[in-house]
C-alpha cells in the first residue's frame, strides 16, 4: 500500500496485489469487495478481468490495483510511484 497523497490528486492511497493465477485474481478482488461491502462501500468503478491480468477497484481515495506476475512487472506501477511513501508491505 503506497501513501500518494502529496503526488496526485485522484486518490490518496493505492493498494497493490499479485495473484499467481487467475482464480487467485478472482479470489483477492471477492475478499476486498466482500469486506467493504459489509461495510457499505461500493467501488466507484472497476475495471479488468481475472483473464486480463489486471482488475482495478476505484474507491476513490484508494484506488486497488490487482496484477497477475506478467501485468505487474510490465506496468511496474512501484517503480512509476517510486517516491510515494510505503504505508504496509507484505510479501
């Protein structure tokens, strides 16, 4: 989870996933949707498939981003926000 709020505007946090496969994709978004959703959040927008290799979830000011090892080495979404400040990292 990577703190942006002093580099952009459209979100103050991003969350970043790796799913080994695509029912490990499928599997991370159902827990983070499930869970915010008992508790009455809603994306704002989705985007991406399980066999794309990328699902984005817009929650405004969390924005999560979950990748396959393929999509995340080619994006390298860490590496383009490399001066945000790391909140959690767990491997």
């Amino acid at each position: 989870m990577l703190d942006v709020r002093a580099l952009c505007s459209f979100a103050d946090y991003f969350v970043l996933c790796t799913g080994d496969t695509k029912r490990h994709l499928e599997a991370i978004w159902q827990g983070i949707h499930e869970i915010l959703k008992s508790k009455g959040v809603a994306p704002h927008h989705n985007e991406g498939t399980p066999d794309s290799g990328w699902m984005l979830a817009d929650f405004g000011s969390v924005i999560i981003h979950i990748f396959a090892p393929s999509e995340r080495d080619y994006y390298q979404l860490d590496k383009l926000w490399d001066k945000a400040i790391p909140v959690v990292r767990i491997q």
